[in-house]
C-alpha cells in the first residue's frame, strides 16, 4: 500500500503550529504516512508586523492572547509560557529568519532535520521565550539538534536557502492557503486546522 503523502505548512511564531507538530509525530508511529516539513511565513519582518497589527506593542499584546487560546488547548500547557514573553524587552519576532533556518536545516540533512528544527525553535520562542529574530539564536538552536553551528552559518543566508523557502510560499499560494497550520494530503485535499489527535486518527484510519 502506497505511503500516504502529507505536507505540513507552518511558521515558527505560530502557537498552533507548536500545538500540531507533536500530534503530527505522534501519528507517525502507527501510520502508513510520510510527512514533508514546508515554509510558510505569516509577516516577514516589523514593518509587515504593523502592517497587520497597527504597532509592534499592539502586535505583541494581541498574539499573547492568541497564546492563551493554544495554552488552554495544548495537550502539554506547561510548554506555552505566555508571562515570559511577555516579560521579555523585544518586540515580536516576525518567523521569516526561523524559516531561512529551518531551510538550512533541511539542506544540511533531510526534510526529518527540518522538523528537528522547527520544534526546536518553536520550544525556544514559546516556552523559553527566545528571541527568534536574532541570528545568534538562531544558529545556537541550529547547534542544540547536532548541526554544524559554521555551516549552518555560512548557508543561512545563502540564495539557496532563501529560494527554498519562497518555493514553499509560492506553493502555499498556489493551493490557496492562507491560515497555519495547514496539511495537505496526497496533494490535493487542505486542511487548515490544529487537528486534535483524536481528530488526526479518525481522519486517518478511513
């Protein structure tokens, strides 16, 4: 029987995303099920974060309480720490320097390296509460899954690096996704939605 095809489209600052990225391993291990890791970048930078949220102050504030909507849904809450954030001196990281590294990652080692690391970096950015719009932290998390921290940093800025992941995004639009996390399946059929792991297994065990 033919492997089913699911292609998992996400950004590091999104607290969804961390919610159904265990859930999506979790399914692996009793599933006939390939899962390919994709880019997608909801603001680039500040200037889009005021774009979309008027300040960096506003955008900040309105994201935790987006925190507080995952946190009251994560299977683990104790992994959302919405007070640290909040506590922290910066302004909210845009995800466009987390993909460039997750692409990295993936062209050190495979599309299971790029998972690797976007769990990685998401465990820094919503329980540690990380700065993930500095190159620095970036490269350490690089360093935290066993990568070569001079290579990674030689290749995150690489034309091939940003390339892949505007191929992602480019991808994305052609499907019509707009929101994260979203799945699609075997190509065709997109799901836009934190599945919970009962609603994981329904969908596949049909």
């Amino acid at each position: 029987m033919p492997k089913i095809k699911i292609e998992f489209y996400h950004d590091a600052v999104c607290g969804w995303c961390y919610l159904l990225s265990p859930r999506l391993r979790n399914l692996l291990k009793n599933k006939n099920i390939e899962i390919q890791q994709r880019c997608f970048v909801l603001q680039r930078n500040d200037e889009e974060m005021v774009q979309r949220f008027g300040s960096l102050t506003s955008a900040k504030f309105e994201i935790l309480t987006h925190w507080e909507s995952c946190k009251a849904q994560a299977d683990d809450p104790s992994s959302i720490n919405i007070e640290g954030m909040r506590a922290t001196s910066f302004s909210y990281p845009s995800g466009y320097l987390a993909a460039l590294g997750a692409k990295t990652a993936e062209l050190m080692g495979d599309s299971n390296t790029h998972w690797d690391y976007f769990d990685e970096i998401q465990r820094q950015h919503l329980l540690l509460n990380s700065n993930i719009a500095d190159t620095e932290v970036i490269i350490a998390t690089a360093k935290i899954i066993g990568l070569d921290p001079i290579e990674f940093s030689n290749t995150l800025f690489s034309d091939k690096v940003k390339q892949a992941v505007e191929k992602d995004i480019r991808q994305a639009n052609k499907l019509g996704i707009r929101t994260i996390p979203t799945i699609v399946i075997n190509g065709e059929k997109v799901i836009s939605q934190a599945l919970t792991n009962q609603q994981l297994d329904a969908l596949f065990s049909q």
